[in-house]
C-alpha cells in the first residue's frame, strides 16, 4: 500500500537503533526525507544516508537539543510535515528494570522525566511553527503500556509516559482544527538494544530469575509479562504502526492511542 509519503519531510528522534531506526528506515522507503536525530549514528543508521535521509548528532535530552534537530529539517529540507518522538526509555546511566518506587530518588524522577516527556514537549514547540507554515502534519508521540497498565516496576516510567499520553490528547484538541494530527503508538515490550545491550533488562531478569539470556529473551521477559503471542516484539511492528499515522491514510485519526503490545494489556 502506498502510504502518499513521497516528499514528505519527517523527523524521527532517537534513530539510530529499535524503533527509532525502524522508523526512520521505513519512511525512508516509502519516500520521505528523513532527519534522523541521536547523540551518534549506528552502524545501521549510518547505511541508509545519503541526500535523503541525514543525521543530526544531538542530545535529546538538553534543553536546546530536540529545537537543534527541528532546525536541520528546516535547513536541509525547507521545513517539516512529520515528527515522530521516539526518543525515550532509560535516561543516559539509568539501567531498568527497577523493581520498586523506594527504589527512586528525586534525581531518578527528574532525569525520567526530562528525557521522556521534556524531550517530547521541546520538539513539539519547535515543530509546530513549521507545521503550521506548510498547512498542518503529523506528530506521533512514542509511548508505552506502562503508561497504560499501572506497574511497580519502572513507576517513573509509566508516570512520564502517561504525561505523553495526556500532552497527545491536549495537543490534538488545540491544532488539530489547524491541520496537525497528533497520536500516539503505546508499544508493549520491543526487542531492542534496550533488551539485548550488556547490562541491558535482559541481564537484570537474568540476575533475577537465575536464568540465561537466551532463554529470558526467547520465553521468559514474555512469559513474566503474559504475552499472549508469546514473544517480544519486533521493532518493525511498531514502526509499521507508527509509519501508517504519519501517513495522509490516517487523516482522520488524531487523539488516538495505537496499542502494539503482544496482547500484554488484557482490557476491554
């Protein structure tokens, strides 16, 4: 199916790796020009660019970092008609799991936060004014279930990501009779480096349950979690959702949550 992307300028934070890079990879394809924005590229990242698709080497988590990135589309492209907030998870230093709120300290807050909402509040400012200048786009925010399923383990998290829920919803009911839909995709537990990396929540289980690696990333990170599929998720199934709301296909979609999440939230 042709997703009308051809041309489209789009920026993607966080994408030199899982759904980040997924992302930016299958806009790619289907034609955009891509800023892919993170602090250096993956080997990955580094494959696919070119006049159409460039990388911002940038802290997202600064004050000045998402703005820097929003800047280089206008730069390079003339402006922006898509912005995906995939940067998030652990803030740099952080190691998750963490399995109980004394767990935190104010510092343990405040980083969570700053990098998983404040990241996503300081693009959305600077994208808007673009936006608006080209008739309207497509903000996709990259949430979680955590913002969904209430959760001892990893509560700061859930918290920040639920703040991105709430600011999705605030933001669609402002500019969307503008032009700009804003959505957000909640994926469930994605196999990537968070995972996979030494050191990564893989080994944190391993710690915990006593068993291999191998084994808590094929069975039992899904098991633990009840994933009615049964295994971790591919990070090219939640950049195809993400991929579809940029997409003028999606056009009266906007306030909406996109859950891909292996059945891990079982409610009506």
């Amino acid at each position: 199916m042709d997703m009308a992307l051809k041309d489209t300028i789009a920026l993607v934070t966080g994408a030199s790796k899982g759904i980040g890079l997924a992302t930016a990879r299958t806009l790619h394809e289907e034609g955009a020009l891509v800023v892919a924005a993170s602090r250096r590229p993956s080997p990955e990242l580094a494959g696919l660019l070119g006049d159409r698709l460039v990388h911002v080497p940038v802290d997202l988590s600064t004050p000045d970092g998402p703005a820097a990135a929003v800047a280089v589309a206008e730069q390079r492209f003339g402006g922006l008609d898509v912005l995906v907030n995939n940067a998030g998870g652990p803030p740099p230093g952080a190691v998750l799991p963490r399995f109980s709120f004394h767990a935190l300290t104010d510092a343990d807050w405040h980083a969570m936060i700053e990098f998983n909402l404040m990241t996503t509040v300081r693009a959305v400012r600077a994208a808007i004014p673009l936006m608006l200048a080209r008739g309207g786009g497509s903000i996709v925010n990259v949430s979680s279930t955590h913002a969904l399923v209430p959760s001892a383990v990893n509560v700061d998290y859930g918290v920040a990501k639920a703040g991105v829920n709430n600011l999705t919803q605030a933001l669609s009911e402002e500019f969307g009779p503008q032009g700009i839909r804003v959505n957000t995709v909640s994926p469930g537990p994605v196999r990537t480096p968070w995972w996979t990396d030494e050191g990564g929540a893989a080994d944190v289980l391993v710690a915990v349950t006593g068993s291999d690696r191998d084994t808590v990333l094929d069975r039992t990170a899904a098991e633990m979690m009840h994933l009615t599929t049964g295994r971790l998720i591919k990070p090219q199934e939640v950049a195809d959702a993400i991929v579809l709301l940029c997409s003028p296909r999606s056009g009266s979609t906007t306030g909406s949550d996109v859950v891909v999440d292996a059945g891990l939230r079982k409610a009506v």
